[in-house]
C-alpha cells in the first residue's frame, strides 16, 4: 500500500555544453564520507571527470576516449576513483592530489587485450574483469592477479543440478495446455539473442561479495549465457537457456534474484535467475511502442528496480518494487524539455536516493521516501481511501467500506501517463483525486462507497514559475476545489519556491502567489479539517504556510531535532475549543517527535485519528495516545502495560500502519509481505462506545461491545446517574429480550471504567476524584439498582413480551431473590401455566434447578414444587415419597419438617415451637442438636418455665465448650446458682464465685475450701496479686499473701503487709531471702543475655564477612552416575548442586517438585526454617530473629531491675544494688551500640549453601528484619 514520493530534487550544471546525441554516456560514483559526487561525462572524443560538491562542480580530469568507459568506482581504501576504459587502460583519479594542484590522473595499467567489463566487489578487496580474450580475470585491491579462467566453457559449474526424474516438465501439471504441453520438446539450439543486445559482457556482485555473475554471448550457442561464480573464482553454476536473453544484468543486494531482461515478440520480460541458474519469475515491462532496456539496478537495500530504458525517442528511468508477488510500477523519471538520462545510480549508502545525469549537461539528485497516500481529514464520513500508484493507474480502496487485499483493489484510476504524485481535494468524505504526471493535473472524482467507476472531471496543466526550468513540480497538494500548492526547484538559487495556483471554471490554472523558501523543501503536509499547510525543509525547520493578501508568507512554527519524512498535525487538549497545534514527526531512525519532544525511539510508522495517535513500534506493538489530554500529559506511560492496557497491542512482527478509519473503529495494517489485516484495536473501540453512551445511542454501544467482546457494564459504568435517568430510553432501543438478558447476565459489582477499562482525559480525571467516595458506597449494590430499575421500566411495558428478562433481573440481584422470582411464577401459573411452565424453563437455565425446588419447597406451596421438579427432570423417586409424607402432617410440623430438611434450623424451630406445647421436649433436642440456644431463648422469652429449661441446658453447653465463665452467667440468670458456682469456679473468677458463696449462704468450712481451690488456680496461672488477696481477705493468712507477693516480685505490697500486721519477722525469714533470690535470678538472667548476644554476633560477623566459595572442579565421583534415580530425600542432591552451577535433570525436577509441595512438606520446611540451623540458607534469619528477641527481653527487664533495686535499697543492700545496677547498664549499653550492624538488610549470598530447595525457600525471606525498640523506663537509682 505504499509509494514512492519525490522528497527533494536538486541539480548542477556539470558541462558547459550539450551532450544531446543519444549516443552519449555518463557514469556516476559517490564518497558517501565527504558527500561528494563523481560524473564521469564521455563525450566523441575525450572522458571528463567532474567532482559535484554541495552542487558547485569542478572538472577533476580529462583523458582521452580510448574505447569508452567500462567501469567508474570510487574506492574509499584508496580515496581515489577507478576509471577503466575498453583498450584496458585503469586509471585511478585522486581529488586530494587535485586539491593540492598536482595532477590527479595516476596510471594502474593496462591490459592488452581491452576490458569488456570489469566490477569491484561490495567490500572493494577484488575486482573482477572480462578481457578481450574473454578470460575472467581476479585481482587484489593493489591489482595483484589471483586467477585467471576462461568465460565460456562447456563445463555448468561445481553447484550443477543433477535430476533424477523428480519434477520434470513431463511429470507437471500444465493446466489448460493439456497432455500435449508435457510431450513438447524446446529446441534450445535455436535460442539467440535479442536484437536489443549490445553484444557486451557485464559483470555483477552479490550483496555479500560471496558470489559474482557474468554474463556474455557465448560463440558456442550464439545465446547469451550467465555463470555464477564464488568469491575464489570457481564456476558454481550456468543459467538455464534462455531465448532472446538480454545484456542487462544486476544482482540484488540480498541475494536472492539475478535480473536480466528477455525480448519475446509479443512483450518485453524483466526476467530473474536463482544462484543455481534456474529461473525464478518475471514481470512484463507496459511499454507499447519501440522500446529498448539500456541497464537496470537494486538499490541498496533491495526494495525498489530501477530500469533505465529508451523509449519513444527518450531515456527515462522506472522505479519497480514488488509486494504479495506483484510489481507495481511506482515512479518513471523523465527529465523537462525532452532531455535524456544520459547515466543513472543509486547511492550506495541512502537507499532511495538516486543519481542522474541528463543530456543538457545537468546532475540530478532525487530524493524518494515511502508513503502511504490518503486523506488527512478525520471527519466521520471519511471513505478511507488509499490510492497505491502502479504506473498509468492508482489502486483505489475506501477502508471505510470494504478491505480489498493487495494486489487486488476496489478499483482503478485510469490516467493519460504513469502517476508521479496524487493528492486529494480536502473534504469530508475525501471521494476528490487529483493525480499528477510531469505538469499535467488530472482530477477525478470517485465513488462515496467504493461501488462504481470514477469519474473524470477535468485536466489542468500547472503553470511554471519560470522558462527551460529543469524540474517538475512535487509535493502538489490540493487545498482546495480550485487551490494547488506546489514546490519548484530553483537551480540559480539552489533553493525552492513555493507556489500557488488557481483553477478556474474552464480547468486552466494560473500562478497567483509565489515565495522562494531558504533550503531545500522535504515535506509538505496539510491538514485538511484544520486547514493548517505545513512545511518542512530538509534540516527540520516546520513553517507555517498561509495566503495573506494573496501572497504566501511563512513562519517558523518550529525546529524539530532532525528532518522527518513523515509529519502531520494534531490538536491535543482536554478542552475541545482550545487545543493546542501540535506538530507529529518521524524521523527515518524510529524517533516519533510531538514538537520537538520524543514520544518514542522505536516507532515504525503512525497515524492520526480524530481522537488518537496510533504508531507502530520496532517491538511489534501498536501504541495509541488519546488527544483529549494536556500536551503535559501527551506522552507515553512509564507503567509497565497490563492486559487491559488500551494504549497498548502486540501486533504481527514488521507490520505497519496503513490507515485508520475516522468512521468506524479500525486499524488497518501491511504485513512485511504485503497482505492487509483489518484489527479493532480497544482504544478505538472503547472510544466508540464511550462517544456512544453519551449521545445517549446505548444500542450503538451495545452493538459495538457485543461485536468486541467489551464487557457490558461500561454501557452503564461510563455514566451511572445518566443511566438511571435514561432507563426507558436504554430498554426502548435495546429492545431485543436477548440482548437484554445478554446485558442482565454480564452485570457485576465493579466499575470496569476504573479496573479494566481506564481511560480518563483530564476533565474527566478530576470529576473521578471527586466523586470517587460516593462510588464505592454505590458500587456495592450496583447490580441490584440496576436489576430493580430495569425489572419495573419491563413490567410497566410488556410483563409477557419481556418475562425472560424480568426473570434474569431477579436472579442477577445479590444475592438472587429466586423466591420472588418463584412468587412471580406461581402468580402467573394461576392465570395461564403453559406461560409459567416455558418461564421456568428459562429459569431452570439461569440457575441451578436443585436450588429452584429448595426455594420453592421453602415457599411450602407443593403445586409450584411439583412444575419446578417437572420442569428440572427431576427423578420422581426422589421427591413424591418425601412430599407425599409431608401432606400427611399438621401445618406447622409439615413446615418444620421442610426447614429441616432445607437444613433452615432457626426457621425449623419455631415453626415446631408452633406445632404444640406437647412437642416442647422434641424443641428441647431439636435445639441441643443444632445449638439454637439463643434463637430458642427469643422464642420463650415470656415463659419463664420454658425459659429455665432452655437457660441450664445453654449452661451445660457452655461448661463443654469450656466457656466457664459465660456458664456461670447463664447459670445465674436461671437461678441455679451450684452450677453457676462450680462454672464460677473453674473460671478463676474468684470475685463472682465468693459473691454466690455469700448468696449460698455456704458455711465458713466450705468459703475456706473454695478460697485455697481459688488460690491454688491463681498461684498456677501466676496471677499471684489476686492470689494474695484471697489468702489475706478469705483465709487470713497474712504469711501466704506475702509470699504470693514475693513470688510475683511484688516487694513494696509484701513489706507494706508485714509491716501492717506487725509481722517484722517475715521481713527477716521472707522478704530479705526472696530479694536475694530475685537478685541472683537477675544477675543469670543478665549473665545467660550476654553470652547468648557475644555467641550469635560473633556468627552472624562470620556469616556476613564470608565469601562464596568458587565453583570447583571435584574428582569424578560413580556415586553421581545415576543421579536421576535418587529420591527427593537423598542426600547426594545437596552434595551435587552445591559444587556445579549447570542445568541438570535433577534441579529440572526439584523445581517442577518445589512447585507442588505438599502442605506437610510446607511444614517441615516451616519447621527447618524456625530451626535455623547451621550452615542453612534459613541461619542468618533465625540468628537476627533471636537477637531481636533478647533486645525485647532486655526491655522488659527494665521494669524488674528498677523494681528490684528500690527494694533492696532500704534493706541496705547497697552494694549489691549498685553492682547489677552497672552491671544491666552496661548490657543495655553493649545492646544499643551493635543494633546498627545487626539489623541490615539480609544479604547472604544463596549460591554458597547446599540446597538449591533452601535457596528457593530463601527467596521467601524478609529483605529487612525490624528493628527492636527499647522502652524508655527510668529504672535507675540516682543515689546509687
């Protein structure tokens, strides 16, 4: 779908005189390093060699004819230009020695026998020559001969085919030529030659320099024949005979095609060999009159064949390429005032560049690009043409309507001459084609559809700025019905003009505006909604061109980083009435610039939208950028792209952007071999929907999310509040009862706008946050607002027409109100059953038909279980005994026994509540079963007697779940106030035990009792406070309180306590002991911290501060032989990938095992882990682990400390005080100062442990254990 666009043209005058006689020959070499171009121009007499340097020339030499010029090479090794004539003489021509004022010409030798043809090798290291003597002759860069063989020789050459009767002509399928095409035998001895042949040899490369071809009239067969050979000089293979085989030879650069020509009598064939010399296809030349082939060339990178050939008494050039195995003529090159192309090239480093030389004398440089050519308008009418010029015709496809595969197409526009540009006249629909040849504007008008033929509506020839100009115009642009914009080159100025003409009524033009610009003019593009003409020049100046007056001023809009072949013009902005211009550009390296910022360096090609840029990417992604958004904002997302990313498609490897279409939402794209694909892409699509929804067209939108599969909830999640306010509206154009259910069924609690679908400009943005609090409180009964406001809009306008949706809506509620849906179907079945039963049936769908018949049976209404159990298919052995036994029971025993069986146990206990006082004792089990103490506490909460039966069996219940202390309470609320004491009891809630002691009125003998039992529990659960108190208030044992408080370290409350009860000798034989003791315990405690700290630091340094151990080479060991038959448990796994760090079978297997573990395995690894052994993945964890928790330990101690030294103070204990007062403070010190390199991150390396199970493990591990925090506790004496 691509063509050739003439980017820039510039030209020199290199001869003073005319070289008019079509005789004449020019040859063209190029120093891609110092831009400079060599002409070698041969006239009757004399070769004159012309250096072209920023299009000023200068004659670099002048040496005699001697035969004609055979080959021209600039050699960038030597910095000289190989000039080689057909006597044999090679010359090599030095500018620099020019430069210097000596004389350039340098004289290699010569060859005796004359040069037919000589070709230097892609890499420039040899050369090849075919002597007069027809001998292939090798040499070296310094000419040093390697091999010298004769061309013709009977021998095919090493690579020959050799067939064995598969695939002969006579075993193939001939089509409509029948049997006898097979039998026909070709006489190859009556081949000859063309009568075009210029009898000369030619030589040609291959890209790589691996093989070469030559190709001459061999005198045994009077034919010309071609021999490949390999960089050695060996004959590999010899062409098939080819009848009337031309001179014409080149090998494409990639390697796969050698092109030659073929005159046949009815037509003209560019013909192709493989390297083995078979053929490999042709294509025919559209010339219809007297035409001769001259040469032909690959450009540099193999996409486009140029032919250089006379006709009509003019050589032009064409330009071919070839795509889906078609070759399109894209370009024919002529020169104005009926000059010729005396000589052609291509540059050997920019692909699409070509080097010319016309008969006036002039050097020409045209400048090709690739371009798709369409319309810019983004109107929603916009047929989507693309026009592909293949010669005297354009290729027309409106992708609006219909996508037609290349080569194929919806139809053709049929010019007077071959196409060089076409344009279209800027309107909504874009159905206007101006095609250009030379001067000459053809216009067309085409059908809106693609249906029917274009329609020839004038010719208009462009007016020239001026006399024997030696350019056409290019970059033609309509900008309107009568307006064309065009560029001209100025070869005085060496600049171009800007020109405008005008058209009148009778199709004749005149120049109303012109405008020289400074430079060469690149590219030209207007945007046909805005009516914004950019142009660009080829150093990346952007001006913005508009017609003032009548007269054509410019101004610079911008300057983009490099020049950019493709550019266009978007209006971005969250505001639709103030968007700002914004320049798109890409460069021939892959950067996409908005402005002069970089959108990205990998993009391949781009389009643009109405509302989104689209380009492709060298990472075979298609990225788009909405242009509803801040030009802050205009830019890629650093966010790695998700599923649901609409700014980001994978698309097929090299394809590239065709169009887009304005009206529907497609993107249409060329694979590297040519054929379409037509893709919806989300962002389009989403786009689509949401300008749906609010236009209010919800059946556009549902239409659309259907045929894409976009999840239905955006209709409603786009626009919540509009919605509900268009209900009516949404149920009258989405009318169809399936596509309502499709709707009713998709919906669910979440708003897709915000998960899936994310697309916000920002306007919209700020309207999200505001209204974001509001939304969740509603989004969590989205679907039963809608099911509810759906389900009344359905029933006030056809209950019967719209029953399955009805349905749908109460079985979409969550939860799903099925039993008003079976209410539903129950009313209708009393009117009409024939309606209820195919109800059902739908529903029966919707859900699971075992949960219809529970509801239904729950409903206890036995006719609409019997159609529900019916409809479901349901075995009648499974239900009629079941209901058959039910309607032998009362009421409310019936119904117990349904929510029994429904396993609704509250709703089954009061209906047997209900059934009688007779069948208390059965509530009684009923409710012990399922533990239905409080619904049955709500049941008989006004009869007491019930009530107390209820209250002790919920008692003993909780006794059994161990619920003592709740026993007790209930106990006493039913006045059993043993059980509530014995409940009391084992609880330990001694408080509430004496109360019901006192209560009890129990006997001072049975308190004491309780009061030691209470104590006892108590002093085991160390609540020794609470202990203490018993043993003082209830058992008067003033010695038990003090040591209770001793025990809980609790020193001031024991000797305040001894000292009330004037017991001075207990603070002798107890308290004194008891400080010594919770000294000494301490001073362990202090003693166990700091050995315990020292020994793990000491490790953890030593694990930290070791190194890997390097892989080494172990002594073959047979036990690893058979290393795939071990267990998972044997040990010599861990032996064999501690020491190799290869992919085996077995760390294979490990990882697919480690995959699936087993919750037991999980557990022993928790266990392994909790271990931390040593020299385990896991120690560094479980070291620092463990040193956190003596940092808390040593906290708590605080208080202990502090306690315990303001106690042993006053009993002049001193020295000890202040002794493990020092002591615990230099242990808090030592704590504080090594916190800051044990708690680092973990940074053990995995590789020097044994388990490649371990390390996985490890990769579990916290990065970065917490660090611990010491309280801050004044538990120091000052006085100390």
């Amino acid at each position: 779908m691509r063509s050739l666009q003439l980017l820039e043209h510039t030209c020199a005058q290199v001869t003073s005189s005319s070289t008019s006689a079509m005789s004449a020959a020019s040859f063209i070499t190029t120093d891609v390093e110092s831009n400079t171009v060599y002409v070698a121009v041969q006239t009757e007499d004399t070769t004159r060699v012309y250096v072209v340097v920023n299009l000023e020339c200068v004659e670099l030499a002048r040496t005699p004819l001697a035969g004609g010029v055979v080959s021209f090479t600039y050699l960038s090794d030597l910095q000289a230009v190989c000039l080689s004539t057909r006597d044999g003489d090679i010359l090599l021509l030095h500018k620099e020695r020019f430069d210097n004022g000596n004389d350039p010409v340098e004289v290699v030798g010569s060859v005796d026998t004359g040069i037919e043809a000589m070709a230097w090798s892609p890499d420039q290291d040899l050369v090849v020559l075919i002597t007069g003597q027809k001998n292939v002759l090798e040499m070296t860069q310094d000419f040093d001969t390697i091999t010298e063989i004769p061309l013709h020789v009977a021998e095919q050459g090493q690579g020959v085919q050799h067939s064995v009767g598969w695939g002969k002509k006579e075993t193939q399928f001939h089509g409509s030529a029948g049997k006898q095409a097979a039998l026909a035998k070709v006489d190859t001895s009556k081949f000859t030659t063309s009568p075009d042949d210029d009898t000369r040899a030619r030589i040609a490369w291959r890209g790589d320099g691996s093989y070469f071809v030559c190709s001459d009239i061999d005198p045994s067969q009077n034919a010309r024949v071609v021999r490949m050979y390999n960089r050695e000089g060996v004959l590999q293979n010899t062409s098939e005979p080819v009848d009337h085989l031309e001179h014409v030879l080149d090998w494409r650069p990639s390697g796969n095609l050698i092109t030659s020509s073929q005159r046949l009598p009815h037509r003209h064939d560019i013909v192709f060999f493989e390297r083995n010399g078979l053929r490999h296809g042709e294509f025919s030349l559209r010339e219809k009159g007297e035409h001769r082939v001259i040469e032909v060339a690959w450009n540099a990178d193999s996409s486009v064949l140029a032919i250089w050939l006379e006709s009509d008494n003019q050589k032009r050039v064409q330009l071919w390429t070839m795509n889906n195995y078609h070759y399109y003529l894209k370009q024919q090159i002529t020169l104005p005032n009926g000059h010729h192309i005396t000589g052609f090239a291509w540059d050997v480093e920019s692909p699409l560049l070509a080097h010319m030389v016309g008969s006036d004398g002039r050097y020409h440089a045209y400048q090709f690009n690739w371009a798709i050519l369409t319309s810019t308008s983004i109107h929603h009418d916009n047929a989507g043409y693309v026009a592909v010029i293949d010669g005297d015709a354009a290729l027309m496809t409106p992708f609006q309507h219909q996508n037609v595969p290349p080569p194929m197409c919806s139809f053709k526009v049929q010019a007077p001459q071959p196409i060089q540009q076409i344009t279209f006249v800027p309107d909504a629909a874009s159905c206007r084609l101006v095609t250009v040849t030379e001067y000459q504007a053809n216009l067309f008008t085409l059908p809106a559809n693609g249906h029917g033929a274009p329609q020839a509506t004038g010719t208009v020839i462009l007016p020239s700025v001026q006399d024997d100009i030696p350019s056409f115009p290019r970059h033609v642009t309509a900008l309107s019905d009568n307006e064309l914009f065009y560029i001209v080159y100025d070869e005085l100025a060496q600049s171009d003009i800007m020109c405008l003409a005008k058209v009148n009524d009778d199709h004749s033009a005149r120049l109303s505006a012109t405008k020289p610009i400074n430079g060469s003019v690149g590219q030209v593009y207007y945007n046909a909604s805005s009516n914004g003409l950019l142009v660009e020049t080829n150093n990346g100046v952007v001006y913005d061109v508009r017609l003032e007056n009548d007269e054509l001023t410019h101004l610079v809009l911008l300057t983009l980083p490099t020049f950019c072949p493709w550019i266009a013009m978007a209006r971005v902005g969250a505001d639709h009435a103030c968007r700002e211009r914004v320049v798109i550009a890409l460069s021939a390296r892959s950067k996409l610039y908005a402005n002069d910022r970089l959108l990205s360096a990998e993009a391949t090609s781009f389009f643009l939208r109405h509302d989104w840029l689209v380009f492709s990417t060298t990472s075979h992604t298609a990225r788009f950028l909405p242009l509803d958004v801040e030009f802050d904002d205009f830019k890629l997302s650093d966010d790695v792209p998700d599923a649901n990313d609409e700014s980001h498609r994978r698309v097929e490897r090299g394809a590239r952007i065709v169009l887009a279409t304005q009206g529907k939402s497609n993107l249409v794209l060329q694979m590297p071999r040519g054929n379409l694909e037509t893709i919806s892409p989300r962002a389009f699509v989403l786009a689509s929907i949401r300008e749906n929804v609010k236009a209010l067209d919800y059946r556009a939108a549902f239409v659309t999310c259907r045929r894409n599969r976009i999840d239905l909830n955006i209709l409603f999640d786009e626009n919540p509040q509009q919605f509900f306010d268009n209900v009516a509206l949404f149920v009258k154009q989405v009318n169809e009862v399936d596509y309502l259910n499709l709707f009713l069924s998709n919906l669910r609690n979440e708003d897709v706008t915000k998960t899936m679908y994310k697309h916000r400009s920002t306007a919209e943005q700020q309207v999200a946050v505001a209204e974001e609090a509001d939304a969740a409180e509603a989004l969590a009964n989205k679907v039963n607002k809608i099911c509810h406001a759906v389900r009344q809009e359905l029933m006030e306008l056809d209950q019967d027409k719209y029953m399955q949706s009805i349905l749908s809506t109460y079985v979409r509620s969550t939860p799903p109100d099925l039993e008003a849906a079976l209410s539903l179907l129950a009313h209708i079945r009393e009117t009409n059953l024939a309606k209820a039963e195919e109800a059902l049936k739908y529903t029966i769908f919707l859900c699971k038909a075992d949960s219809l018949y529970n509801i239904a049976l729950g409903m206890y209404n036995f006719p609409l279980v019997l159609m529900v159990a019916q409809q479901a298919q349901m075995d009648p052995r499974e239900y009629l005994p079941f209901l058959q036994e039910l309607q032998n029971l009362d009421t409310y025993y019936q119904r117990f026994k349904i929510d029994d069986h429904l396993e609704r146990h509250g709703k089954a206990l009061k209906n047997l509540s209900q059934a009688g006082d007779e069948r208390f004792n059965e509530v009684i089990d009923y409710m012990n079963k399922h533990a239905l103490y409080q619904t049955s506490l709500e049941i008989y909460a006004n009869k007491p007697n019930e009530k107390k039966v209820i209250l002790d069996a919920y008692g003993a219940y909780l006794d059994s779940k161990t619920a003592y202390e709740e026993a007790g309470i209930v106990y006493t609320m039913a006045s059993s106030l043993d059980k509530a004491l014995q409940s009391y009891r084992m609880a330990s809630a001694w408080r509430e035990a004496f109360a019901l002691a006192k209560r009890l009125a129990l006997s001072n003998q049975d308190t004491q009792a309780l009061a030691y039992q209470l104590l006892d529990q108590l002093k085991d659960k160390r609540r020794f406070q609470e202990a203490a108190t018993i043993a003082q208030d209830y058992i008067k044992d003033i010695e038990e309180a003090i040591d209770c408080f001793l025990k809980g370290s609790l020193w001031h409350e024991a000797t305040r306590l001894a000292y009330t009860h004037d017991r001075e000798d207990l603070v002798e034989t107890h308290i004194k002991p008891a400080l010594i003791d919770g000294y000494t315990h301490l001073d362990e405690d202090m003693d166990e911290i700091t050995t315990q700290f020292n020994k793990q630091t000491a490790r953890l340094k030593e694990l930290r501060e070791k190194k890997p151990e390097p892989t080494q080479v172990l002594p073959n060991d047979d036990t690893l032989d058979n290393i795939d038959m071990f267990s998972d448990t044997t040990s010599m796994y861990s032996q064999f990938t501690r020491y190799t760090q290869a992919t085996s079978r077995v760390s294979t297997a490990s990882s697919s095992r480690s995959s699936r573990k087993s919750s037991k395995q999980k557990r022993r690894d928790e266990r392994k882990r909790a271990r931390g052994k040593k020299g385990t993945v896991f120690e560094e964890e479980y070291l620092v682990s463990s040193l956190k928790r003596l940092y808390e330990r040593a906290s708590i101690m605080q208080n202990d400390m502090g306690n315990l030294l303001r106690a042993l103070v006053p009993f002049d204990y001193v020295d000890e005080a202040r002794m493990i007062q020092s002591k615990f403070e230099s242990l808090l010190t030592h704590l504080k100062d090594a916190m800051a390199t044990i708690f680092v991150p973990l940074k053990l390396a995995q590789m020097q442990y044994a388990s490649q199970e371990e390390a996985e493990e490890a990769s579990k591990v916290p990065l970065e254990i917490e660090k611990p925090v010491i309280a801050s506790v004044q538990w120091k004496l000052q006085i100390l």
